[in-house]
C-alpha cells in the first residue's frame, strides 16, 4: 500500500467517524426517559441528564399516603433516568465501540442498570 491508498482509507475512516458522532448527537438531543409507577399513579420524564421534565399525578395518586407516593415518585423517576441512560448509551456505542475503556467510562456515569 503506497502513501495515496493509505491516506484515502484514512480519510475515509474519518469520514465514517465524523458520520457517526454526527449521528450520536442527534440521538443524544432527543434523549428523554419516561416511566410510569406500577400501579399507574405516577408518570415522569426526565431529560438526558435525568433532570426532572414532567410529573404527572393520576386519580390513583390520591389513594396513596403521602409516604408511599414520595416513594412512588422516587421509584418511578429512578426507572425514568434508567431509560434515559439506556438511550444515551445506544446512541454512543457505535462511536466508541461496546467494550470500550471509553464506553466503560461513559457507562460509570450513565445509570445504566446492570445486565
């Protein structure tokens, strides 16, 4: 392989990069979690950082002591923020590949549930 073959496949190796960090950012922005408790009296959507965007109170909720729909709410925005970070994860490996050091890194701070 002369110099022009390998700076061709070199570029094109960036090319495919820059494509799929283009594409993993697109993803990213869209990024948002929504899970509803259970026994559906408490639905919530986080965005990509797992910040609280919408919390919603069905009827049900007025049957719960204010005790259990704390720990509704809690409950139901951990499984929100999981799914968020599930979306944030699919949306990054093909950038940094599954078993990466860098993927492994970026999944310590995701909340990525374990498998």
């Amino acid at each position: 392989m002369d110099g022009r073959e390998w700076l061709a496949g070199y570029r094109d190796r960036l090319q495919d990069v820059r494509a799929r960090a283009t594409r993993a950012e697109r993803e990213l922005a869209a990024v948002a979690g929504t899970a509803t408790s259970r026994d559906g009296a408490v639905i919530v959507t986080v965005d990509r950082s797992g910040t609280l965007q919408q919390l919603e109170l069905t009827e049900h909720a007025e049957l719960l002591s204010r005790k259990q729909l704390a720990a509704t709410v809690l409950d139901t925005t951990r499984r929100a923020r999981e799914e968020a970070a599930r979306q944030a994860e699919a949306a990054l490996v093909p950038v940094f590949g599954e078993r990466s050091e860098a993927m492994e890194l970026l999944r310590s701070h995701l909340a990525v549930p374990e498998r």
